[in-house]
C-alpha cells in the first residue's frame, strides 16, 4: 500500500470547471462534464471503462458504479488533505484499482490509521474517524454494502 497524497489531478479538475477543493455532488455535474471526468477515473485506478460501466449500456447501475459514487460523495466532497490540499481517487488509488494488502491485519489498521484518518480531515469540519466509512459497529467490508446500495 502506498502512502496517500494530494492528488495529481487538480489542474485536470479545473479544466471541467470543478473546484477541486469544493466538487459538487456527482448528481450536480452535467452529463457532457461527467464524460469528460471518467477518464480521470479510469487513470486513478490504472482501468478501461468495462472495469466499472457495463460496456452493453453505460448509463445501467453496477455494484462498481455504485462504489464510485459513494465514493466521490464521501471522500472527493466529504474530504481533503490534513493540509487542506485535494483529495481525488488518484490520492489512495495510485493508479490501482485494488490497493490494499489485507494479509497483515496489523500492519493494514496500522497503514489506515496513518493514511486514512490521521492524513485526511473532514469538509464538514466534524471529527473523522474509522467510522467514517466503516460504520458503528465496525464493518470491515463497508465497500460490499456501498455497491448493493439502492
């Protein structure tokens, strides 16, 4: 796993007319806007389009689809840097779509505190924790239930 970093994309952000300190829900962007956003993603994550989209329809809902939805609602808007900097997919992705070595149970909870709750702060200015995503009671696998969300 690598360390989690201000993104790499902001200038890419502002090309499409999106703060990068302030993106707007997903639901907000235009459709023509989120086009031009994908392949952001796709380059955060090191993917094709098929990785996510159903390549028979695009527009249809997949679990993937779903994660990254939630996902961009509460990191890319619900978060940002400890330093204030933007916060992207880039920022934990590093061009992985999987990124996380979970063979080492201590040494996984030990990368997250690090990376994941001591480097990032909240829009909202509440405190962040591990409950952020993973709940209370404690979920570890939060993102299986982001992508059968309705």
């Amino acid at each position: 796993m690598h360390p989690i970093t201000t993104s790499a994309m902001a200038e890419d952000l502002k090309k499409l007319g999106i703060d990068p300190l302030k993106p707007p829900p997903l639901n907000k962007l235009s459709p023509d806007t989120i086009r031009k956003l994908m392949p952001t993603f796709a380059r955060s994550l090191g993917v094709k389009c098929a990785a996510c989209h159903d390549t028979n329809d695009f527009k249809a809902s997949t679990p993937k689809k779903k994660v990254a939805a939630k996902m961009w609602s509460e990191f890319v808007v619900g978060m940002q840097m400890d330093d204030g900097s933007p916060l992207y997919c880039d920022s934990c992705h590093g061009g992985k779509m999987e990124f996380l070595d979970s063979h080492d149970k201590k040494a996984l909870s030990a990368a997250m505190d690090a990376n994941y709750v001591k480097k990032l702060k909240r829009t909202d200015k509440k405190e962040h924790s591990c409950e952020q995503c993973h709940g209370d009671p404690f979920e570890p696998k939060f993102l299986e239930a982001w992508a059968k969300a309705k």
